[in-house]
C-alpha cells in the first residue's frame, strides 16, 4: 500500500523468534508463551507512565473547560476505544455526549470485522466533523502500527481545528506518534504470532485507556476514596453496590464528613 513501509520495517510486524514453533507446541506450552509474554505489555506501560500523565491533565482540562474527549481507531484498536467510553457514564456518572468512540466502519464493525474500513483517512475526518470537532474538544488516536489511516485521519482533524491531540501506539517511530501533542508509546515488542497486535498491543492499550480515563474522573471528583460514589444504579448488581456505598459513607471515617457525597451516591436510590 502506498506510504506504508514494507512489513519487515514496522516493528509491530517483527518476528519473535521464541515462538517460532508456536504451532507444534502443546496446549500448556502456547498458553504459556502467551502468558509470559503479556508481562512485557504491562512493563511497557510502566515505561510510559509520565506521558499518560501528561495525557490525563490534558483530558482533564478539556473535560472541566466543557470540552469532549473522543476515542478514535480501527479494528481492536477502535473497538477498546469504544468499549473505555462506554464505560464511563455507568461507572462514573458522566455525560455519555462528553467522552465517545469512534469506529472505523461504524458500529457495526464492532462485532464484526470490516476490512478496509481503517485505510479511508477522511472517513475519520468526516466522522468527526459530524459529531462537530471544536477546538476546545481532545482527539486520543489508538493505533497499534501507528499507521493506520483511519487513526491519523482523526489526528488530523484535531490539528486542523485545533483540538488536542493525544495517541496511543505501540511504534515511537510512526507517524501518528509525530502527528501527537501527547504520544503514549508503550513498546511491547514482536508479538507472540507475528502482527496480531490484538495480543500485546491491544492489551497495553487498554491498559493506558483504563489508567487515562480511571485518573481523570478520579481528577474530576467523580470518586470518593475508592468508591463510585455517582455510578448509575441501572441494574440489580449496581443498586446493591449503590446502597453498600452510602451504608460505607455515612459510617466513620466518613461521618460527618461527606454529607454531599452521600447524598450524590443515594440520589439514584429512589426510583426503586
């Protein structure tokens, strides 16, 4: 494809030369070639820490100024990104409109693969200027490869009108960790089957996803201590969990204390 280095040349594409007999392994022997190769994701991510810091006081300062964070991405990439945003508004309480993903292909790619949906650079835009990008609005592009057109498309729209521009790759080398304000790089290595960034480059983005958004509704007051103290109590598991909130509030430490809070963690105990 054109502007695309050949495959040999894209560290997502590299060879892991432990696992070169992967196919004649036994099934304990592949489980754990997996497994002990997923440490590496979680020490990538380690490495990265100060610039996922970076991230979130962007995303913060996005969120408080009235701002939307948009998740945007292809494939594993774009279906974790629409996954973390999903999970915002019931776990944390916050506006659905104020942190979205978007999808390469749309939403019917997220159960099923569309190929050739990420190589369009200007459906990304387009997306993007349907949901109305504005400059007080951040763009986080996942792309393992840091190639994918879909994922840069994104990028380039937030440059062109003057959002914030955050990505999240696995090749500090790429072009969409250039196209970046705030790149997050966890390098992962060569995966276990060659080019299947599903595996360690999907994990280390999901986990850099759950530590931004996790911390900046932390950052945000969304949390008291470590409780959710304004998710949405739409099922019978979360209503339990609401009323064990409140009963753990009004109990000291708390007492006396977080008056406000308790009454923000109960306020969707009434309707049932």
């Amino acid at each position: 494809m054109a502007g695309f280095p050949p495959a040999d040349e894209l560290l997502t594409e590299a060879i892991l030369e432990e696992t070169r007999d992967l196919d004649r392994r036994s099934t304990r022997q592949v489980l754990e070639a997996i497994h002990g190769q997923d440490v590496y994701a979680v020490a990538a991510v380690g490495r990265v820490l100060p610039a996922v810091e970076r991230a979130v006081d962007v995303l913060v300062l996005v969120l408080t100024g009235g701002g939307r964070w948009f998740n945007i991405g292809a494939g594993t990439s774009g279906r974790i990104g629409v996954l973390d945003a999903s999970e915002i508004p019931p776990t944390f309480g916050y506006p659905a409109d104020r942190v979205q993903g978007v999808m390469a292909g749309g939403e019917s790619a997220l159960v099923r693969a569309i190929e050739g949906a990420e190589d369009v650079a200007e459906d990304a835009m387009c997306a993007l200027a349907d949901l109305e990008l504005m400059p007080g609005d951040a763009v986080v592009a996942l792309s393992a490869s840091g190639r994918t057109p879909f994922a840069l498309g994104g990028l380039e729209a937030a440059k062109q009108c003057g959002a914030r521009r955050i990505a999240i790759t696995c090749d500090p080398a790429s072009p969409l960790a250039h196209l970046a304000e705030v790149p997050i790089v966890p390098v992962v290595g060569p995966e276990v089957i060659a080019g299947s960034t599903r595996m360690k480059g999907g994990l280390a983005q999901k986990m850099v996803l759950h530590l931004l958004s996790t911390t900046v509704m932390v950052r945000l007051g969304r949390v008291e201590g470590n409780l959710m103290a304004n998710l949405n109590p739409g099922s019978r598991k979360l209503q339990h969990r609401a009323v064990r909130i409140v009963m753990s509030l009004g109990r000291p430490p708390h007492k006396g204390l977080n008056a406000t809070r308790v009454c923000v963690a109960s306020r969707g105990l009434a309707s049932w």
